[in-house]
C-alpha cells in the first residue's frame, strides 16, 4: 500500500489520537532500497551590534532545497546515501530587497552514514561544508537524536545531547554549540498502516566562549525549540520545524562588560514528499 503524508497532516486530524496507554516502538528501520524525498526551508537572521554609537546590520539569509534520502543495506546495519538534489538561496542586507546567490557547487553535495535502530548516526568522513552538516540534521530533526530504548506514551520525556553547528555566522571559524536536550511525547496517532508520534523538544545551549584572531573573546548561549513527527510508515521523521536562536557577547581581554553582541536566529522546516502515484 502506497504510504502518504502531508504537509499539514490533514489525514491525522481526522483520527481521534490514541490513549495514553498506547505505546509505540520508534524503530529506524528502513528496508532496504527505500527512497525517501524532502523539501526543507531555512531562514537565518544575524544581527550585529557592535557597540555604542554603531549601527546594527542586519543579514537574512532563506534556503528552499529538495533531498533524496536512500537506504541501502550493508551486513546488519542500515547505511544511508543522502543527496542534495536542489537548492535556492536569497539574501539581503538590513531589510532591502531579496537578491539571488549562486549555488552551483553546493548543489550535489551527499553524504553516507551508518545507522542502527536508535537512529544513532555515524558518518562516513567527516562533513566538509555546512551544507553536509545540514544533509545530517534532516536525517534526524535535529542533528545527535537518538529514540529511546522502550516504547514511549503520550506524556513520556526523555533527554539527550546534541549539537548544533554554528558555522561561520558569529565570525571565524566553526564553532559548535553543545545542548542539553528534552523531548516529550505531545500525541500519538494511531492508524492501521501508519501511525505517528508528534514530539515536542526543547533545550539550553552549554554556555561556550572562543577566543578570536583579534584578542577579543565571543561567548555563546542559545536555546533550541521544535517539533518532529514520527511516522511508522516511513520508519523516520516525516515532519520537523526547529528553530535555534544563539546570542553572543563580544568581549575584550579582561573587560566586565561587552563591547559587542551578535545574535543569531535560525528555522529549519522540512516535509517528506508523498511518493508518486
């Protein structure tokens, strides 16, 4: 039977969820040969200020990709193939008109990783671009989380850590953010083929400083919040909208008070593609 999931889950609002005794098994176990398709939409603001007198700039940036997600099995464990396929980008500056950049070299970006039933993944080499880093985190909603051992209930939490990649956008180098993760079970929906489980997540960012070239010291915090859908159809997240928001404060050697600060807002949202008729 041909599996199905929309955008809005318009099929889910039309089942009653199931009781808080239901208990579902979140298991990625895709077989083998299975073809999964995402959209995904990325929208990230960096406000920087640099002091008084100064005027804050201001960047956007707004992603729409496509990604083909194949799984492929090797002995007794899953390996995943998973491929950029399309990628538009817009920026501007300070609320001025969009412009379009070039993306040619980052279209066909994939990487490969090895996954076992807890989704714990494990990368092939090591990812050379943001572009990679963000190819893993649509894999797993957000990047480093892992199912947990029992069934969950309507009401269950479980915590993990995972990281997120703050890349080049507060300054040089890539840096990133370690978050203590709390998931809770919101929903469960069961259905005969296919029964999802919505998932709400939040978190706080260990608190992390980095020295710059110039002598000046930029200390990180930041928060994560979100939702996943998991689908037993799919055996995998076929929903996900997230949004990491990370303040830094400039600061010189020594200095008790910030001669700057950046703050950085980040949305992810991506959506599994029916298959085709």
């Amino acid at each position: 039977m041909r599996r199905l999931f929309t955008l809005v889950g318009v099929s889910a609002l039309l089942v009653a969820p199931a009781s808080a005794q239901h208990a579902v098994a979140l298991r990625f176990e895709p077989p083998n040969g299975l073809v999964i398709r995402r959209v995904f939409q990325e929208h990230v603001r960096i406000t920087v200020d640099e002091g008084p007198g100064s005027t804050p700039r201001v960047r956007e940036t707004a992603q729409l990709g496509g990604v083909t997600q194949s799984a492929l099995e090797v002995g007794d464990k899953t390996v995943l193939h998973v491929q950029l396929d399309s990628l538009r980008v817009r920026e501007r500056e300070a609320g001025g008109d969009w412009r379009e950049r070039a993306v040619t070299m980052v279209e066909g970006a994939w990487v490969q990783l090895d996954a076992d039933d807890r989704m714990q993944l494990a990368l092939r080499g090591r990812p050379d671009s943001l572009a990679e880093h963000l190819l893993v985190q649509l894999v797993a909603g957000v990047r480093g989380t892992v199912l947990p051992e029992r069934p969950v209930r309507r009401g269950m939490q479980w915590r993990g850590r995972v990281e997120f990649p703050v890349g080049t956008e507060l300054g040089d180098g890539e840096t990133a953010l370690t978050v203590r993760m709390t998931y809770r079970v919101d929903s469960i929906v069961a259905r005969a083929h296919d029964t999802l489980v919505y998932l709400g997540l939040g978190g706080d960012a260990v608190p992390h400083g980095e020295r710059r070239p110039d002598g000046t010291v930029l200390d990180y915090r930041g928060t994560v919040t979100g939702a996943l859908v998991w689908s037993t159809g799919w055996s995998g997240i076929v929903s996900a909208a997230t949004r990491f928001s990370v303040q830094g404060e400039i600061r010189s050697r020594g200095a008790p008070e910030a001669v700057g600060r950046v703050h950085v807002d980040r949305t992810l949202r991506q959506v599994v593609l029916p298959e085709s008729p």
